[in-house]
C-alpha cells in the first residue's frame, strides 16, 4: 500500500491511475492524515459455463410456434 500526499497525487493522477489499474491500492493524505484511498474496481467475472446454461433455459422457454426466421421477420416488419 502507497502512501501520497494530495499535491503529488493530483500533479501525477494519471501515473497514480496506472499503478491502481496494475492492482496497487494508494492512501491520499493530506498533511500526513489519510483522506482517500484509491483501489481497484473489482469486475465480475462471467462463467462461460453459466452464460450458456441460462441461454439454454431461456430458449426452452421461449417459443417460436414453428414459424421460420423469414417469416418472424416479416412478422416483426408489420408493426
């Protein structure tokens, strides 16, 4: 964990940014008291594996009453 004063944090934001997207957690203070700490967003991940399950149950739900792609279309073309 960095430590940064917040004159140098926003003279060197974007350097500061760069080490936070590498997974660096940075305090801000401001006269040696901690104010802010910059971390990582964490982002979900999505399982492969769920995504097709969900896109399998949803196909079973939904149904087409043996209508063809073209005839959708033109279904959907008439509103």
């Amino acid at each position: 964990m960095k430590q940064i004063g917040s004159y140098e944090a926003k003279t060197h934001l974007a350097d500061l940014l760069a080490e936070v997207q590498g997974g660096e957690i940075v305090i801000i203070t401001r006269r040696g008291v901690p104010i802010a700490k910059l971390v990582p967003i964490e982002t979900p991940q999505v399982k492969v594996e769920a995504a097709k399950d969900g896109l399998k149950a949803l196909r079973k739900q939904t149904a087409s009453g043996n209508l063809s792609i073209r005839e959708m279309i033109e279904e959907g073309r008439r509103f």
